[in-house]
C-alpha cells in the first residue's frame, strides 16, 4: 500500500487550518485574531495548491496566486480599519495639516 505524499501534505495543511482556526477564535487580542485569519487564508493558498497537484491539474496555482492576492489586501484593509477605524483616514503634513 503506497501513501500518497500529497494526501498526507493536505491532512496536515487542513490540521494547520484548524489550529489556525482555534486561535483566531480563542485569541486575545483582535490583532492575534488577524493574524490567524491570515495564518487560515494562506495555508487555503497551500491547499489549492496542493489539491491542483493531487487531481492532476496544476492550473489550480492561478487560482491559489488570485486568493492570496486577495488574502493580502483584505488583511491590509482590516488591519487599517482596526487602528484608524477609517478606510480613508487622511495623511498629516509636516505642519499637522491634511495633505
């Protein structure tokens, strides 16, 4: 009976998920829980990755690029708007002016 490295890589990816998974619930602080949702997209980037290869189709890696992409700027957006509480929060000046 041969084991299928790519199976085993998947089950271990999808326990990475879970644990990333309990501690972006359990996580202290909102910014532990961002990170873990991080931790959780992309190791999803892995997954697909993974699957692509498993099935025989390694076109899956656009797709997996595509929701990094998007695993990126939704981490960027959250972040911002969990410090400044605003998408659009403008820039100071030097003279503590808007820019």
């Amino acid at each position: 009976m041969t084991i299928n490295m790519y199976g085993v890589a998947a089950l271990a990816v999808l326990i990475s998920m879970a644990l990333s998974m309990i501690r972006a619930f359990v996580g202290p602080t909102v910014f532990d829980r961002i990170l873990a949702v991080n931790v959780t997209g992309t190791l999803t980037v892995v997954l697909i990755a993974v699957y692509g290869f498993l099935d025989g189709r390694p076109d899956f890696l656009d797709i997996g690029l595509l929701y990094a992409l998007i695993n990126f700027t939704g981490t960027i957006a959250v972040t911002k708007y969990v410090k400044f509480q605003d998408l659009g929060h403008p820039m100071e000046g030097p003279d503590g002016g808007d820019v």
